[in-house]
C-alpha cells in the first residue's frame, strides 16, 4: 500500500511539473507575436520617419515680400552715390564780399561740388560783428507742404537740403530771406581758392582766382568742418568744429521745415 501511494504522490509531482512546463511554454509562444508585432510596428514607424519631406512652397506673399526688400536695398545704394548725399562730417564755408551777403555752402569733400548753397539777405560785415561778440546761431525755416498737395498723386517729397527759400534767424533775430543758389562759374572758383584751407578766416584779394566784387570790394570767407546731426526728414544742425573753443561750437546752422 505504501508503495501504490509513493508512486501516485510521484506520478500527481510530475503530472503538476508537466503542466506547469507546459503552461509557460504556451505563455512564451503566446507572447511571442506580441512581440513580433511591437518589432513590425517599430519597423514601420522607422521606415515611415526617415522618409524625405516634401519641400513646401514659399507663398506668394513671402516672395512678393523679398523682392520688395531686394529693391529697397538697391534703392538705397543708388541714392547714397547720389552727388547731394552728406555724411556725419562735412566742410561749411561762409563768404562774401565785404560790401555783398553771405553765401553758406556745405561739401561733402574739399574738391566736391556743394551739395547745398544758399544766399543769405544779411551782409558779411553784419555776421562779422556777430560773431566778434559771442556765439552765432542761424536758424534756416520753410514751409512744409499742405495737406492736398500730399494727396495729390505724381507729387515727390523735396528733400530739405533741396528747399528753395528760407526765412533767417540770426540769434532769434529775422533777417530776411535767404535763396538756394546753383554753383556757378564765380562761387566754384571761390571754392577752388579756398581748397586747401581746412580751418581759418581771411580776406582774398581780387586776381586771377577770384573776380572782384560789384563794388571793386576784397572777398572775405571764413571755412571750418562742421558736425552734422540729423533729427528728421525736416530738421537738421551743422555744429561748427573748432578745437580752440572747448567743446563749444562758435557758430551753429539749423535747417527747419516748420
């Protein structure tokens, strides 16, 4: 009897470690397309990723876009070749004859044509005696442009070195009008007489260089390089640079379009 319940006890062990065996091997087969099906899907998805992008189209917006920018670029190189352009540092000379007005003009360079020359209504001898007193400040003023005429269609906003008349201030007081002047023969040889001074005053007498004046009078000039800030499309100031005045500029243009 002990051996017949040995052998059942042995027989029900193996009977359970046989299903047991069995039971994990179907688990494991069972597991094994679930596994195989994540490494499909994974294969999938990695295919799918590394396929190119198509190249999206700009819209026509974005196109419209650069090429307006292109051409304002261009615009502004060929403008600043233009031969009125100034920089931040420029040469004024005041002249005139003793008996005359006074004539400002502004270079780009020494042997540049001016880019802006105006005659003043206030005589040389007049500015002198400002300027022996103290410092001198001239204030240039036109009218800016009505409302209709900026409606209008084909009209161009005038640059303000290109104003043609000027009302003038000379330290708060009027003195008349001054006019924009073209470059003629007389006042280029004046330039050209006065080249070679960077910085002085002084008195050119009569000869080949310069004509004499209506009255027979010596031409007196004063020539300096002068600062220019720009505040706006309608406002700018010439700061005349002297190094013997302490930072102080003796003589100070302001050009207003009020």
């Amino acid at each position: 009897m002990a051996t017949s319940s040995q052998d059942s006890s042995s027989s029900k062990r193996h009977f359970h470690w046989t299903n047991k065996v069995a039971t994990e091997d179907t688990e494991a087969s069972s597991t094994t397309p679930n596994e195989d099906d994540k490494n499909g899907r994974s294969g999938i998805k990695t295919h799918v990723s590394l396929s190119t992008p198509r190249k999206k189209k700009l819209p026509a917006a974005a196109v419209s876009i650069a090429r307006l920018r292109s051409a304002v670029s261009s615009f502004r190189k060929s403008r600043s070749s233009l031969p009125f352009g100034l920089g931040s540092r420029v040469i004024g000379t005041l002249f005139g004859y003793r008996r005359g007005h006074v004539h400002f003009a502004l270079q780009k360079e020494a042997g540049s044509p001016p880019a802006f020359l105006v005659e003043l209504a206030t005589p040389i001898s007049g500015l002198v005696r400002e300027m022996a007193s103290g410092l001198v400040r001239i204030a240039l003023e036109c009218d800016k442009p009505k409302a209709e005429d900026h409606n209008k269609k084909g009209t161009t906003v005038v640059r303000l070195l290109e104003e043609t008349t000027w009302r003038t201030y000379c330290n708060g007081k009027k003195c008349g009008f001054a006019t924009r002047r073209d470059c003629g023969d007389r006042e280029w040889k004046i330039l050209k007489a006065v080249e070679p001074i960077s910085t002085g005053a002084g008195v050119l007498p009569a000869g080949n260089e310069v004509e004499a004046g209506p009255d027979g009078g010596e031409l007196m000039y004063m020539r300096a390089k002068f600062e220019r800030i720009v505040g706006s499309r309608d406002s700018e100031a010439f700061y005349m640079m002297n190094p013997d005045s302490n930072g102080t500029p003796e003589l100070s243009i302001y050009l207003l379009r009020v």
